[in-house]
C-alpha cells in the first residue's frame, strides 16, 4: 500500500474503498486508511476514517466490530467537538440509530444496555435539537424486537407523529420498517399499500427497493398475488446478491423459494453463499438464516429427498436430513440466546413459526432454470375399504367403454389387484390388452396372448381386433411389410364374420383402423397414397350411421378422418388439411373425448401459421390447451405454450405472451426439456420481459436461459438476441461492463454471417457500453471495427456516429485534442460527401440533419476540451443553418444550436449577440405548444440569458 502523503489523498482513497464490494477486503482497506489518516496529525482525518469505518463495518458481515470505532468518535465529539465540522457532526448523530439496532442484533450485550443507549440517543439529539422520530422508531425497533406489543404500538404511534427532520430515516427505509410491523401483525394488505411507493421507485436509498423486495414475497404469496410475487423474487434476488451484509433479505428469498414449490431454486441461492452459514458478525441475520434453511430442509426431507446432497457450511458434505437437524439445533440455541437476553419468548416463537411453515403455492414457475421438485412419497397406509377385484374390472372396463384418459391406470391397478386369479378368459383378455397398449414394441407378444384369450372367451372379432392392433405396432418399429400382409388377411377376415353376424361394428371398425394405421406407415416409408386414403375412407364410410352413442366408433371415424387430412398435407393442399383436422377436432370434442383433439388442433395451429392466418392459428392452439386439460403431457403443454407465446407476441400482445413463455419454461423443466424448450421458453419470455421495460427480471431470465442455451440445438442467432437482449438490460440497469461483454460476445459470433448489419450494431452498441463503463481504450477498438463495418455496409449515419464517439474518447487517448479534431472533421466530410450524392429529398433531409448535429458536436467538443470558442462558434453557426434549412422539422436543432452558441457568446463577452440570439429562439417559439417539454426547455433557457444580460 502507498503511503498517504495528505488529506485529500485520504479523502480520495476512502471514496474508491465506499465503491468496492461489500466484505473482509473493504473493511480491512478502512482499517488500513485509518492507520494512515492517524500519521497525518489531522483531527478531522481520523475522524472522517473513523467514520468510513463505522459505514463499511455496517454494511458487512462484521457488524459487530462496528461499536470499537464508533465509541471512539463519540468520545473525540465529548472532548472535542470543534473537530468535526457540520458533516461529521450529523454524521455521529445519524449513526446513534446504527447502534442501537446493532445492539440488538447482539444477544450477547444486555437489554438494559440497549435501553440506556437509547435513553443516551434521547438525551443527545434533544441537545442537538433534533425531532424524537428517530429516537421513537428506535424504542419501536426494542419494543417489537422483545415482542412488547403495546409499547411498540406506542412507539409506532410516536414515530409517525414527530416531525420529520435531518434524523429522520429516508422515506424508503421507514417505510420498510413500517411494513414489516403490519405483516408482522397479519395486515398484509396494509403492509404491501405502505411499501407501494418504494416498490414503484419514487423513494429508494443504499438498501432500498432490496430489502421491501424481498419482505413483500410472503404476504403476496399469502395473499394470491403471485404474479407480483414472482416479478419481487426476481428483481429482489438480483439487488441483494452482491450485498454481504444483506443476509435477512437474501434468507427471504430462500423462504420464498421454499414455500412456493421451487425448492431447486432454493439450494441454488444457499450453494451462491457458503459463507452466510458461518458468518457470525451479526447474530439476528445468522438465525433468520438458519431457521429459513432449517424449513428447506425439513421441506425437502417430507418430499422424500432427505438423503440428497445440499450446501451447507464448509468442511464436510450434508444431506437435506442432516442439514436440517444441524441448522435447527443452531438457530433454537440462538433464538434461546435472544429469549434469555429480552426476557421473553418472542424471538423463539417467531423462530419456531419459521420452521413449521407450510407451502403457500404447489409451485410457482419463476421463469428461472430450476430443477422440480419430486412429487411428495405416496402414503404409505392401505385404505381402510379398499375397492375389490369385481368393482375394479367395473370401473376398468366403465373407463375402456369411454376411452377415458386414465383407463391404462384402472386396468393397472386390476392387475396389481388380481395377480392373475379370479379372472375369467374375457377380463383376462382385457388386462393383456390393456398391458400391450401401454409397452409399445414390446407389447407385441401380449397382443397375440390378447387374441387368444378373447377366442377362448367367444369373441373372434375382438381378437381379430387385438391380431391388427399388434400389427399396426409392428409397424411402427420399421416391420411394415409383413404388418401389411398381417392386416390385409385380418380385414378379409374380419368382413366375412361381419357379413354373418358373428361380429359387430365396434370389433369390424379396430380392425379396419389398424389397417389404415398400417397403410399410412407405408406411406411415410414411400408407398403412394391412393391405398391409404381408400382404407381411410372405408372406415369412414363403415361407421357412418353406426355410431349411435357408441363413442368408440366415432373416435375411428375422428382418426380416419385426421388420416385424410395428413395425406392432403403430405400432397401439398394445406388449406383441405386445415379443414379435415379441424373437423376432426370437432367430432372428437363433440363426443365428449376432447383430449383426443389436441394433437390436430395444433396441427391445425401448424398449418395456419403457415398458410398466414395468425388468427386461426392462435384459436387452434389456445383450444389445444383448453382440451388437454390436466390429461396434456408437460412436454406438449410446453410446445404449445411456447408457439402461442410466439404468435401473440408477433401481434403485440407482450405480457399475455410473457404468460405464456413462463408457462412453456415451467413445463418444459417438469418434463425434464430445460435444455431444450426450457432455454427457448427463458429466452423469449426474457425478451417479452424487456419489451415491457421490466429490466432487473428480463436479465436474470436471459441469463439463466444463456446457462442452457446452445447453438448445436437452439442456433447460433438465439445466443446472439439472447446476449444482446442481456445486454441491453444490463445497460438500463446500469452495469456497463457486463453489458460490454454480453454485446463483443454477441459481435463475436455474428462476424461470421454473411449479413453484417448485426455485428456492425453490436460491435457500436459494445462502444457505447465501455464508454459507459470508463474504458475509453476498449470503447475506441470497438467503434473503430462498427465504423469499418458501417462503412463497408454503406450507411453514412452510423459511420459518422461512430466517428464522432470516437471524436470524444479521443482527449483521453494518446490521439489527444488533434485526433479528437480530426475524426470529427473526419466525420464531418463522410456525412457531406454521402449529402452531395443523395438523389431522393428524404435522403437529403436525413443527411441534413446528421450533418447538422455532426457541426454541433463539433463545436461542443472544441468549447469543452480544446477552449477553442471561436472555432467552436463557427461550427454551433453551420449547425444552426442546416437546421433552419429543414423549416419546422429542424426547428429544435437549429434553437439548440443558438441558444448553445449564445452561451458561448456571453462567455466571449458579447452579450448583445447572444441576446440576439436567445430573442430569435423566442421569437421563433412564439406560436408553439407551451405543454411541449422542449417547448419549455427552450424558452427558459433564452429567458436566462437574457436576464443575465
């Protein structure tokens, strides 16, 4: 460490310590920076050391180191309080509030050591002359601290009478504390209407929107409001994460986790900070920790995962079940600390409730990649009347009888039930059925058993039926041939008994349906049609007329139907494919089996998007969804909630398409597609959610979809939107240089296209953010490859643009003020050459302008960094004459451009042009809208001058 030689040298290094992260490193730099202002024999330099190390052991782990330094200020203040001047006087006095809460937070240090701090902080702000609503939100910090609910509630009172003064908690952070006092008293509502104003970001402080964020997620989940909820997680999490010493809030994200199905996500946030487990610098954090971690894991222990690796302190490896034995045991003897420190039991209970929490929310899907959490172990009791074999072959074949979707279960639980006796031929007929239907290939064997069951049982149709059915699966494996053969000779056999009465529709029409079945196979494997359609037709035309109530013959006319459409796909007539799977659809639907019609209500969402029909489409899809109900498999939930997220966000409808996308990521990782329709699911709801404005969540979306995203399954220009999406939230939120590295990334990957208009973007947008980020060197690189870009592209705005960032990056390079001068002179003869060749007026108007505010930043940048006002004059001139050469539509720029040259006028002396010029811009705005905020701007601007006049 170099040797501080003077007090603004002090000054400086304590300014970038404040800005480096929270944690051991900062604090140890404070203690060093004291060291240093102590050799400076400058009161006022230890002072101001002192108190940087009072904020930066506050806002750490190591809260509880912050008493030493702080009672050292305070008695320097007692001894001598000339010196501190007026900032760190208020500064001593604002930290009292510091001490108190930390004492509290400190089982160790007596409550009546608190009580007579806080009678100390009384005493001392009363001379200062400061209101008492600091000192009474501190009493209410003590009352409801030791579960005193009626002096809290007259503290709480006293609080929000006093005035407010210099003492006063900023607006967000009394707000938080008055919050918490009402969900802590079950007003949930009340709480989440005191926190509005810091969740809407009209107040907000060091610590706050973080901490309301993250103690909003219970009650909202309490209340039903999970969308809010969900969108507070997500904004939450990614403001506390950097913040060692926000513990209490990163523990309610944990709970929130915990209690909303999302356990996976919940050991994702604990393995991100070993450290919370052991940091002890700040007890009351460390059991609110411990107790969160404590109701994760008994959660995961009670859905029979117990023995599974979780994080947990360092040194050995923890199972759920240990873990939670281990956390509880911890946060009890804590919470018994606090209890025997307060005389009472409050701090225990509170402890204990935390623990024994139930799930508010099966599972709320985040949107996040997470792992899902297995269905709770089945109840392991027998019930006490359990239905027998006779009622279970009823409900089986009642199910069977109405192709219900949980037909396959019945049958399975006669099976299990029956083990073989007690079963005639027909029911046993029935079971190998069934037990073929659910085993595909490997069904094929049972299929054979089936038919001679159903021979013995007098029922030759059916095992015809049963014979087809094995078939149509041998086919399915590649065996189409003798799958054909198979069926042709079961379709003549099955006409003959039809023909003599030994066999009805239902038996005639399985038969007929396996063989079209058949058929299209062999279509898909290059046979022509005509056969196929022709065997689909005769199914149709068989059960026309039959069906009656018989809901099994109007499912084979549903299918044979939907083969028909396929074939009319297959020959390229889109529209008649549309329509037969719509109709289809409707015979299934209408026959009460509307689960069978979702497969071709997607195709018929399919085929619109294809024909452009959006609309259509999106009915299809939407009634998709609607008929699968809770029958749909995760996977084809996920498909159609992705495609419908696509078509409604094509059409503008942003948030109800973000629905959407949330959904199809949730139920991809149900189905275990994270990689795959997850990733693609995060990827467009991240982008719905920027559309929106919604940065802070649409980051930690595209990032986590960016965890799963690759170009072998998703293509190289998702990672490319995706990043440069990422991008563009990381710049609104402020953080330049990740912003930086998510576009060169993105620029990195689309150099390689053919079409460089995408790189060109990213390698500028890349400049802008490393010039955000106070790397000019970088930035200059990177404008350096846009402009040869831009330039090879043919388009002169964006050349000159990056010119001209180039122009003012320049001053702090080695080109200096000359290379600054040169690339905006540079920029200057690109835009006016490209303006001398322009043949189109719209054209010519653009070039116009960009040349204009080309000559205006030119002049600035000699005003401000090369002093050279004269210079600067002319080229504030040229830009105004453009302007005005545009009439109405440059009327802005070329006022902007006067009133800027007037200023430098006025600088020069020569106020009466620059009076003339602020009285042309009046004039010029004498007609104009005065709700204009330009308008406005303008006008106050040319007043000011003149009045310095």
């Amino acid at each position: 460490m170099s040797r501080i030689m003077d007090f603004e040298a002090l000054r400086q290094a304590m300014a970038e310590n404040g800005e480096r992260p929270e944690g051991p490193a900062r604090n140890a730099r404070a203690e060093e920076l004291l060291a240093e202002a102590e050799k400076l024999d400058i009161p006022l330099a230890v002072i101001e050391a002192l108190g940087h190390q009072v904020k930066v052991y506050s806002y750490s782990s190591e809260k509880d180191r912050v008493f030493v330094p702080f009672a050292r200020l305070l008695r320097m203040w007692d001894e001598r309080p000339e010196d501190f001047d007026a900032y760190e006087a208020h500064a001593l006095h604002w930290t009292f509030k510091w001490m108190t809460a930390g004492m509290l937070g400190q089982p160790h240090i007596p409550l009546a050591s608190v009580e007579n701090w806080l009678g100390e902080m009384e005493r001392r702000y009363r001379l200062a002359g400061y209101s008492e609503r600091a000192v009474r939100a501190a009493e209410f910090g003590i009352a409801s601290h030791i579960g005193d609910r009626a002096r809290a509630e007259r503290a709480y009172t006293a609080w929000l009478a006093a005035d407010r003064d210099d003492m006063a908690d900023c607006h967000a952070c009394e707000l938080r504390g008055q919050g918490g006092w009402q969900a802590r008293q079950g007003r949930d509502a009340e709480a989440l209407e005191l926190w509005a104003p810091v969740l809407e970001g009209e107040f907000a402080c060091a610590h706050e929107p973080h901490g309301v964020l993250a103690r909003s997620l219970v009650p909202l989940l309490r209340l039903g409001r999970v969308e809010e909820a969900r969108a507070h997680h997500l904004r939450g999490i990614r403001l506390v994460r950097p913040m060692e010493s926000m513990r209490d809030a990163y523990a309610a994200h944990v709970e929130f986790c915990a209690l909303s199905g999302n356990e996976g996500r919940a050991l994702e946030l604990l393995a991100e900070r070993p450290a919370y487990f052991t940091d002890t610098g700040h007890p009351r954090s460390l059991l609110e920790f411990l107790a969160v971690v404590t109701l994760l894991m008994d959660r995961l222990t009670a859905l029979g995962q117990g023995a599974r690796e979780v994080p947990g302190p360092a040194g050995r490896t923890w199972t759920a079940r240990e873990l939670a034995v281990h956390a509880r045991g911890e946060a009890l003897e804590l919470a018994a600390r606090f209890d025997a420190r307060n005389g009472s039991s409050h701090i225990g209970d509170l402890t204990r409730a935390t623990m024994a929490a139930k799930p508010l929310v099966e599972r709320l899907p985040l949107g996040v990649r997470t792992t899902p959490a297995p269905p709770p172990p089945a109840d392991e009791e027998v019930p006490e009347e359990e239905p027998g074999v006779p009622e279970l072959l009823a409900r089986a074949r009642q199910l069977s009888e109405t192709l219900q979707p949980d037909a396959p279960q019945a049958w399975a639980a006669l099976a299990r039930a029956a083990d073989g006796a007690g079963l005639d031929a027909r029911a046993r007929a029935e079971l190998a059925d069934n037990e073929a239907m659910v085993q595909g290939a490997d069904g094929i064997p049972h299929f054979e058993e089936a038919a001679a069951l159903y021979a013995e049982a007098d029922d030759p149709g059916e095992a015809l039926a049963a014979r087809a059915r094995g078939a149509y699966v041998r086919a399915l494996t590649g065996d189409t041939e003798p799958a054909r053969k198979t069926v042709d000779g079961l379709y003549d056999e099955v006409l003959a008994l039809y023909a003599e009465g030994v066999t009805g529709p239902r038996q005639t029409a399985g038969v007929l349906i396996s063989r079209a079945r058949v058929l299209m196979r062999c279509v898909h494997e290059g046979a022509p049609a005509g056969e196929a359609e022709r065997a689909a037709r005769e199914v149709l035309a068989f059960v026309g007329g039959r069906t009656g109530d018989d809901v099994r013959l109007v499912a084979r006319g549903a299918e044979a139907r939907a083969m028909l459409a396929e074939l009319a796909e297959l020959g390229g007539d889109l529209p008649r494919a549309a329509d037969l799977f719509r109709r289809a659809a409707a015979e299934y639907t209408g026959a009460g089996l509307p689960w069978f019609a979702v497969e071709y209500e997607a195709r018929v969402g399919a085929l619109s998007q294809h024909l452009g029909e959006p609309a259509e489409a999106e009915r299809a899809l939407r009634s998709a969804l609607e008929h699968g109900g809770a029958y749909l498999e995760p996977t084809g939930r996920a498909q159609l909630h992705l495609q419908l997220a696509e078509l409604i966000g094509a059409r503008g409808g942003t948030e109800e398409a973000a629905g959407h996308a949330l959904q199809a990521a949730h139920w991809a990782d149900e189905a275990g597609e994270s990689g795959t329709f997850g990733a693609w699911g995060r990827h467009l709801l991240g982008g719905l959610l920027l559309r929106q404005g919604r940065w802070t969540e649409a980051a930690e979306v595209l990032e986590s979809a960016l965890a799963e995203l690759s170009a072998e399954v998703h293509g190289d220009g998702a990672l490319v939107q995706t990043r440069w999406w990422l991008g563009d939230c990381l710049s609104e939120l402020g953080e330049h240089r990740q912003a930086a590295e998510h576009r060169l990334l993105a620029a990195g990957i689309a150099e390689h296209w053919p079409e460089q208009q995408d790189h060109a973007t990213l390698a500028h947008l890349a400049g802008e953010s490393l010039a955000e980020a106070d790397l000019p060197a970088e930035a200059d690189r990177a404008y350096v490859r846009a402009g040869e870009l831009w330039e090879a592209l043919g388009n002169p705005y964006f050349t000159v643009r990056a010119l001209r960032a180039r122009a003012w990056l320049a001053p702090r390079l080695d080109a200096g003020v000359p290379g600054a001068r040169e690339l905006m002179a540079r920029a200057v003869r690109v835009c006016g050459e490209a303006l001398a060749e322009a043949d189109d007026p719209l054209e010519e108007a653009r070039l116009t302008t960009e040349l204009a505010h080309t000559h205006r930043q030119f002049g600035e940048l000699l005003a401000s960094v090369a002093g050279e006002r004269e210079e600067a004059l002319a080229e504030l001139e040229r830009s105004a004459a453009l302007f005005a050469h545009l009439g109405t539509d440059g009327l802005h720029g070329r006022t902007g451009a006067e009133l800027a040259a007037a200023a430098l006028e006025a600088e020069l002396g020569r106020t009466a042009g620059a009076s003339a010029r602020a009285r042309a811009v009046l004039a010029a705005y004498e007609d104009a809208d005065a709700t204009d905020e330009t308008v406005r701007l303008r006008r106050e601007t040319a007043s000011r001058l003149l009045d310095e006049e």
